[in-house]
C-alpha cells in the first residue's frame, strides 16, 4: 500500500510545492485570493478550495480581459458585464471588486509584463459541496495574470478552419459568462477532434449562436454585416467594438448595413462572402473554411481585414478604450 505524505502546515505545502511545478507554469504569473487576502506568485501555490461553489457546481462568473504593452482594452465594458452576470445568478460581489483597479495594477507591477491575459472570477464561494447556495456565506475575488498567448501569425493571414458542433447550443443561461462552459468544452473538441480549429454552434432552432469562447459574425453577398441577436449569445465586449467600427464603414460604403439579428444556418450556406469570429485573445479571426467548404473564395476578406486594422490601432494607443496600467503612483509591493 502506497504511503502518501500529509501537509499539516502552510510551511509544509510551500516546500513540497517544488515537486508540483508544470511546464505550463511558465506561462502563469500572479493570482490574487479574496479568500487568502493577498497575491500569490509561486504558480504551484495557486488554489482555490475544493468546497467553493465555483468548482464543484460551477457557480461563479468570470471575465477575461487583456494588457497589451501595459494597456488594458475595454477595461471597463469587461466589469460592467460581470456585475450584469453577477446580478444574474444572484451573487454578491466581495468587498475586494471595490478596488479591482488597483488590484489589477498591483499584479501587472508584481507580475512585470506587458500582454496579459488576467482573469476575474467573483465565486459563491466556500461552504459545503450542496448546490444550496445559501450554505456558502460569502462570496469570493480570484484574479490571475498569465502571459498572453495570441494565435500563430498564419491562422491571422490564411484564416482558420470553424466546424459546426454536433448538437444544438443551450441559450437560456448564454446571456451570462458563468464558470459553466461543458457545452462549450465538447462543442471545441468536436471541432479539434474533426481537424477545425474552432467551433460554431446552432441553437434547436437553427439560429446561429456563437463559437465555444468566440462571437461569429458573418458578412453577406449583399453587404451586411451581421452578428446573432443577443438573446441567444454572450454579447462580447470585442464584439461590441466590432460592430462599432463596422458603422464607420457603412458611412465609408464598405458596408451597406450592420448590426443584429437571427441567422439560419441555410442562410450561412448561402449568403456568407466572409465568416469571423471576435474575441478578447486574439481581436479578430476570419474563417476560410467551415464544415471543409471554403467560405466566399476561401481567403481572409477586405471587411475582416479592415476591422483588424482598425482593432489593432485602438488596442495599441492611449484612447477611450485603454486603460494604462503605467500611469499614476506606483503600488506598495511590501
């Protein structure tokens, strides 16, 4: 029988952590624990109890947001929309989002790089492993940092391959970025196990939804452009950007029209000169293959290229839109 050893201690977990370090670590950098009250940098160290709501019921929400060269894009929109799901799912965000700014800030200073991913997860948190919510008394902040991690160059220049996931997507809950995603987890490996990079979903009615972490929009024959009404997605804070520079090219006349609304899979099929998707990692992908069909003629198109170009320059600048995480007092690390 396997002797196993038992950690009585902080002390005890701490050493032994050497032994748990993984390849992937070198990619993490800080997390912040409501529940420990500080920051942790030794990613082996990184835990949350196995009693919170958020691992074992998957009841918590969550928001990804990125720095890009110290910058943080669309900072605000991204906590706007967890409070909205918060609200959602009826929990009570933690005394520490008062001070999500600065919490942000310290870990970029204690994390001492410039393109970010960081996370926000506001859980139900600890108290026994029921789905009652009421047995946990208080809610709980996690916030991480890891290196952000964007798409290799090609898959930007020759698009990527999307296949349609093999059953109907769950919409009643879509409106809000819960920690729920097994829909989502089995719709992205579908796509991978079919040879596609990414996934697209349909609803039991045929409407098009979106991708397992992605917005999809489409560009007709005509010149709309079009993402799924927001009943049926989560409205995606890139996407909101997307469809705003996409009004500055209907008065340019790139476009003759965009905005939302259902779209039937047969209308994919038919009417699709460019497919994309939207998001916080990687701004803008467009789709050159679906379902092994080559959309429009197969090559990344003028309205996906000029949406990026517009994208990348927001993204890079000090505007509206960024948040610099370099300006103001310098946090007290201790």
């Amino acid at each position: 029988m396997a002797s196993w050893p038992v950690y009585k201690t902080p002390e005890q977990l701490a050493k032994a952590a050497a032994n748990w370090r993984q390849q992937w670590h070198s990619q993490y950098l800080v997390m912040f624990s409501s529940y420990w009250g500080g920051f942790v940098t030794d990613p082996a160290l990184w835990g949350v109890p196995p009693d919170d709501h958020m691992v074992h019921r998957g009841d918590a929400v969550f928001e990804a947001f990125k720095s890009v060269e110290g910058r943080v894009y669309c900072l605000e929109a991204h906590l706007e929309r967890l409070k909205r799901s918060a609200a959602g799912l009826a929990l009570t965000l933690p005394p520490e989002f008062d001070q999500i700014l600065d919490l942000v800030r310290e870990a970029y200073f204690l994390g001492g790089v410039d393109d970010l991913l960081i996370r926000v997860n506001v859980s139900r948190g600890p108290g026994s492993f029921t789905v009652n919510p009421y047995d946990a008394p208080k809610s709980q902040l996690y916030l991480t940092t890891s290196i952000l991690k964007r798409p290799a160059p090609e898959l930007y220049a020759k698009g990527v391959k999307a296949h349609s996931a093999p059953f109907p997507a769950q919409t009643h809950f879509a409106t809000i970025k819960s920690c729920n995603y097994l829909q989502q987890v089995l719709a992205k490996k579908a796509a991978l196990d079919a040879g596609a990079d990414y996934a697209i979903s349909f609803d039991q009615k045929g409407l098009l939804t979106e991708g397992a972490t992605e917005n999809a929009l489409v560009v007709t024959k005509s010149g709309e452009l079009l993402a799924p009404s927001y009943e049926r997605i989560l409205k995606g804070v890139t996407l909101g950007r997307v469809l705003a520079h996409a009004q500055d090219l209907v008065k340019e006349g790139l476009l003759k029209k965009a905005g939302t609304r259902d779209i039937t899979k047969e209308e994919l099929l038919s009417e699709a000169q460019e497919i994309f998707f939207s998001g916080t990692t990687f701004d803008i992908l467009g789709v050159t293959s679906w379902d092994g069909r080559p959309v429009g003629d197969g090559q990344v198109g003028p309205v996906v290229k000029e949406l990026t170009r517009r994208l990348e320059a927001e993204i890079h600048s000090d505007n509206p839109m960024t948040t610099n995480l370099k300006t103001g007092p310098r946090p007290n690390l201790g």
